[in-house]
C-alpha cells in the first residue's frame, strides 16, 4: 500500500534528539529559542512563539489577541474540529462560513454577510495547503474593524502574491504534526508582528510569566520541549526541498490523471500541498465512499479530509445552510502526493484512480 501520507525522519533527527538527551536539559531551552528563530525565515521575520501542538497555538493565539467570552469568530464548517475548538477554548463562539467550491478556502462573500456587532475576528483556514483570499479577508477587517486571523496548519511555505501564509494575520498559527509538511514529532507555533500578543503567548505557554517564578497571568503548560525543537530545527533545513518535490508531484497528478478534478491554484498562489485533494463531481457519498475502497484495493491509500463539516459533529450539532460545503464533503478524495513517492509509485497512483474513475 503506498501510504496517504509518509512522515521523514532521518539520521540527522535522531542525532538532534540524542544531543538534547545527553545535554540533559530536556524542557523549553535553547534548542526551542532556535527553532522560533529559524522558523521565522519562513514567515517575514515575525515574531514565533513555539508551543506542543498546533491547536495550543490557535488557543493561546486567540486568548493573546484579547478574545473575549462571547465574541464571534467566523471560520470555516469545512476543516479540522480545531479550528472551531480553539474558539471556544478561548471563550468565543464559531460562527461557520460556507467556502469557495474551488478552492474549499471560507468564502469572503459568505463570511462577510455573517459579520454582526459582535463579530471580533475571522479565520480562515489555507485548507490542504491552499491560502485562502487573505487580501479580501485583509479589506473586511478593516473595513469592519475586526481581527483577521490564520489557521496554517497544513500550509508551510504556501504563499498569495509572494506573502507567505503566516505573513497575513495578527496572529496565525502552524502545525508540526507528523503528518504535516515538516515536523517536530508534536508541536505547533504561534506567529505574530505584533508585541504585546508575542509577550502574551510566551506568558500564556508558560503558567503566566517569562521569568521563573514571576507569575504575570494565569497561564497554561503549553511548553515545546527542546526534543521536540531538535526534530523541527533540522526539518527547517528540508521542508523546502520537500515542499519543491510535493510541487512536482502534483504537476505531474495535474498533468495525467483523467475523469476527476484536480486542485484548483489561484493565480498567484503556491500551493504547498499538503494534501492532493481530488473531486468526483456529482456522486453520491456512497459512490464517493465506493471509490475510496476501490482506490485502497489498488494499493494506493488515500481518505477523505474531512467526512463530516464541524458544524455537525456531536460537539456542535448545529442545523446550517452551507450548500457548498454539504457538496464538497460528498465529492473529495484525498491521495498521496509526498515527497517521497517514487516515480513508480506516482505512475501507480495515476493508473489506479484513471481506472477508478472510468467506472463511476
């Protein structure tokens, strides 16, 4: 089976971790100060605040904003259950946008006509790797004076206009998931260019202070060990060569796969793909769902992102009209499109899904 998804960890990750256990010094320390550094790079030079995973980062990137209890953010229904946990984490209510049918990013039109007087924030999502229209997303704040936020989890490297996601917002935050595009075996950052949400998420990471004993604030154990920083300080080193082959291998899916529509990019864009998202436009969920096992019977794994839209999950159980996103969540396949594949491997993905298609 060739997997959906193949985390890389190398000779020079395991070095990095056996350095940190033998300096013996095993919590937030200098290795974590160089991974925010380092990563920075990849963000306009913004501040990072590194954390131990990505939704303590939109948790603690909310609440370091100055959310308040009841405020509205508007997100995507379209996304991981984080996006909207984080918001209520933070005290504040999810309010789900519907999304554009091509780019399955929040749609600015949709998100705009929810916007009330107690909206405080909107966050879009750069689902699979795809940055959604910040430039619109950028006006709306303004012009309704509202806190525009980013959820990068899955989109490393990915750019709009030659910004790179994580450029956009007050605060976004990314993900080092190990199935992410590069990662520090769990974690997650917090990106900000603005100072006082920087001095108030190390506050909030750390039980409420930066100074050893010197508590400003009630805060949280959200810290990132220098373990898990020494895995994501040498995936720095790789995620863009990594993030160049995913590209290549998803010209070459664009550029060979039939009956089935491939990902959209919007001129402009770099997609990072972290996923390669597929549409069997006009089937059924259970013709959908048929395709799947058909396409695993090929050895080619491969699963839908996501099966339920959080508005309806058992935690929110909500009754929305999002047609878009009711459509998208019966049609998407999500199939390998990792740096590691080999050309066999691709070839073998191509001749599969071509034959799966064919016989919807």
């Amino acid at each position: 089976m060739i997997p959906a998804a193949r985390p890389i960890i190398g000779d020079e990750e395991r070095a990095a971790v056996d350095r940190v256990l033998q300096s013996g010094m095993m919590a937030q320390g200098p290795e974590v100060k160089s991974f925010e550094e380092e990563f920075a790079q990849f963000v306009g030079g913004r501040h990072c605040i590194a954390v131990n995973s990505g939704t303590s980062a939109l948790h603690l990137g909310f609440i370091a904003a100055g959310l308040q209890p009841g405020d509205e953010v508007i997100v995507p229904s379209f996304s991981f259950a984080a996006t909207a946990n984080a918001v209520v984490l933070a005290g504040g209510v999810p309010v789900f946008g519907d999304i554009d049918p091509k780019t399955f990013n929040l749609d600015p039109k949709h998100a705009e006509s929810l916007i009330t007087s107690r909206t405080r924030g909107i966050m879009p999502v750069h689902l699979y790797g795809h940055i959604a229209d910040m430039d619109l997303f950028e006006t709306l704040g303004k012009k309704h004076g509202i806190t525009i936020y980013e959820d990068a989890a899955q989109a490393h490297l990915a750019s709009l206009n030659g910004r790179m996601a994580g450029e956009w917002g007050k605060v976004a935050s990314f993900s080092f998931y190990p199935t992410k595009n590069m990662t520090s075996g769990e974690g997650g950052m917090i990106v900000t260019n603005d100072d006082e949400v920087e001095r108030q998420s190390r506050m909030l990471r750390n039980q409420g202070g930066v100074i050893r004993y010197q508590n400003e604030i009630v805060g949280f154990n959200n810290r990132m060990t220098d373990i898990h920083a020494a895995i994501g300080r040498v995936q720095v080193t790789k995620v863009k060569a990594w993030t160049d082959q995913r590209r290549k291998n998803a010209a070459y899916l664009d550029a060979h796969l039939k009956g089935v529509t491939v990902p959209y990019v919007r001129p402009g864009s770099e997609h990072s793909y972290h996923q390669y998202t597929i549409r069997l436009p006009g089937v059924t969920s259970q013709e959908r769902d048929q395709a799947i096992t058909d396409i695993k019977a090929g050895g080619v794994g491969c699963d839908v992102y996501y099966p339920t839209p959080i508005h309806r999950l058992p935690s929110f159980k909500l009754s929305l009209d999002l047609p878009v996103t009711e459509e998208i969540v019966k049609e998407v396949i999500s199939i390998p499109v990792h740096p590691s594949l080999t050309q066999a491997e691709l070839e073998q993905v191509v001749s599969v899904v071509n034959d799966v298609a064919s016989r919807i």
